[in-house]
C-alpha cells in the first residue's frame, strides 16, 4: 500500500504537524505507532538549521522496542491529493525523511494505516544518540528558514503536554535548551 491509495488519508504526526499540520483536518486523535521512537536524530539543513551551522529536527527512528505517541489527523475527504502533494514538498526537501505507510493505533481502540515520515539512517542528515547536552547546545542556537530551532522544540513539548502526552526525554531537553537561553 502506498500514500497514494489511502482514503481515508490519515497522517502521524509526532513533531510539527501537532502543532502546524498546515492541511485541513476532518479528525484527529491521539494514536500511538509501535516500533519507531520520536528523536532528535536529524539535522536540519533547512527549516531550523542551515548548512553551515545546522539544527536538530524530530524524526521517526526505528527501534523494536519503542513505540511513539502522537496525533493521527485525518484529512478532509476529497483533499486527500492536495494533502500529499504539501507533506511530500513540506517533509521531503531533503531524501533524510522517507514517505511509509504505517499503521497505528488509536485511542478509541481502531488501527489505521497512516502516512509517517520516517528517518533514513543511512542518510548524512541522521544523528541518531546524540548525547542530551550536545542536543541542548544545536537547539538553543540553530536558526533556519522556518525560524529559531529552540521555538520548534518549545511547541512541540508544549502541545504534547496539551495533548497529555508524556515525553520525559523531549521535558528535560525542553528545560535545558531553555536554561541555555536564559529563561
């Protein structure tokens, strides 16, 4: 199965899409996808980092003994086509993300098969188990075309916690980043 077959269209999102899906959504829920790990594993050479001093991005790293909480959203029915086009051109600027379809779980109990970006390892971009301080010190600092790399990560923990989802790792990175910058 591929993107292109799915209807409905159900995205994961894990990083910036919780807070910035940037497509119309017709459902979301809080959906959990076995086997992948939320991680500051890519850097980021566009949107928050730039080729020469680049940020840290969320990705989807493959781990069989983790599983990952997040958001599935729905796409409107009917704009399922115009939906792929903006993820494909938003998440794959560069070949570090890989367009999967993969199913997850829901919480009213249903499992979809859902578009995920996963991280390539093999690709440059990918720096998976970066100790949490060498990962404090890109954030607090990277800026990139989609602004401060440090805003990216504040929203990100502040809508997990909106949602109730616990991400201990990403909540003390959240307050070392922010004792780095003074606040």
């Amino acid at each position: 199965m591929t993107a292109d077959n799915l209807n409905p269209l159900w995205v994961f999102g894990y990083g910036s899409l919780l807070w910035n899906p940037g497509f119309e959504v017709a459902e979301q829920s809080i959906a959990r996808l076995p086997k992948y790990a939320r991680s500051f594993c890519m850097r980021s050479i566009h949107h928050r980092g730039s080729i020469n001093d680049p940020g840290l991005v969320l990705a989807l790293d493959a781990d069989p003994n983790a599983s990952c909480d997040g958001l599935a959203l729905r796409a409107t029915p009917g704009s399922e086509a115009a939906t792929l086009a903006y993820l494909r051109e938003r998440e794959l600027i560069s070949s570090a993300y890989l367009e999967a379809v993969l199913s997850v779980d829901l919480a009213d109990g249903r499992r979809v098969p859902s578009v995920a970006y996963v991280i390539d390892p093999d690709h440059t971009q990918y720096c998976g188990g970066l100790p949490l301080e060498e990962q404090a010190q890109i954030i607090a600092k990277a800026i990139g075309g989609r602004g401060p790399n440090h805003e990216y990560l504040t929203n990100t923990a502040a809508h997990l916690a909106e949602l109730g989802i616990e991400d201990p790792d990403l909540a003390r990175l959240s307050a070392r980043v922010a004792a780095l910058r003074g606040g």
